[in-house]
C-alpha cells in the first residue's frame, strides 16, 4: 500500500486486516442466509474483492515490516 502513498504502521496494519476478516465472515454468514439469488451474487461478489484487497494489504504488510497477516 506505501506504493500509492499510503505509509501504515504495524499496528494499522492488524487493525484493517481484522476489520476486514470481520466483515468477510459477515458477508459469508449473510450470504449463506439469504433466499435471493440475486442478493448472494452480490455478497460473494464484495466476497472476492475483500479478498483481494486483503491479497494486496498482505503483500504489503510483508513487504514493509515483514509482517505476517493470516
């Protein structure tokens, strides 16, 4: 993420990366639940680009303290 300007510290770092675990498992859980199709095409849809964006944070994480994000 320093590539695009933006500089996180550690602690940063472990509070996106549970934000977004919590949200992920929120999705998971909604789109589990739901009756309409539609609705969990676009809960799995948000799914795949937390996914990346976690991807990305985890490279970056690594790259700059070599910090391990699971």
């Amino acid at each position: 993420m320093s590539v695009k300007g933006i500089n996180l510290i550690v602690s940063e770092y472990n509070l996106l990366w549970e934000a977004l675990k919590h949200y992920e498992d929120r999705l998971e859980k909604l789109s589990s639940m739901s009756t309409d199709e539609d609705q969990q095409l676009k809960y799995d849809e948000k799914i795949q680009d937390i996914e990346g964006i976690m991807n990305s944070i985890k490279i970056s994480a690594k790259n700059d303290y070599q910090l391990i994000l699971e």
